[in-house]
C-alpha cells in the first residue's frame, strides 16, 4: 500500500489487489484510471480525499510515480 499525505491530498494506493476498487468523486481521474490499469493488466486500490481537483491529479500522479 502507497499512501500520501499533503495539507491538500489524502491518497492511498495497492497495486495487485484482487480487484479493481477505484473511490474517486473526480469521473474523469477514475475512468482514466481503470482503462491504464485495465491495458496494463494490474488490479488497483485507488482511495482519495483532496480540496481542490488539480491537487487530486498531480497527487495520484505522484503516488503512482
């Protein structure tokens, strides 16, 4: 599990999870999410609290590396 933690951004991460479980209140970010790991053929955990959406993006880019 990756986690990271900023004043904006609350994001956890697990690759190689049973399933895809992707809790996001931003569709777009979610749906982009699943079909890279969709192609990439990996199961995804992906969790986030944040304020404001380009906090969110940059943030999940960062924890994904």
């Amino acid at each position: 599990m990756m986690r990271r933690t900023t004043a904006e951004t609350d994001i956890s991460l697990a690759l190689g999870t049973e399933v895809t479980t992707i809790r996001l209140e931003d569709p777009v970010l979610a749906h982009m999410l699943r079909t890279l790991f969709f192609y990439m053929k990996k199961k995804v955990f992906v969790e986030a609290r944040y304020d404001l959406r380009h906090h969110l993006w940059e943030d999940v880019g960062i924890t994904i590396g």
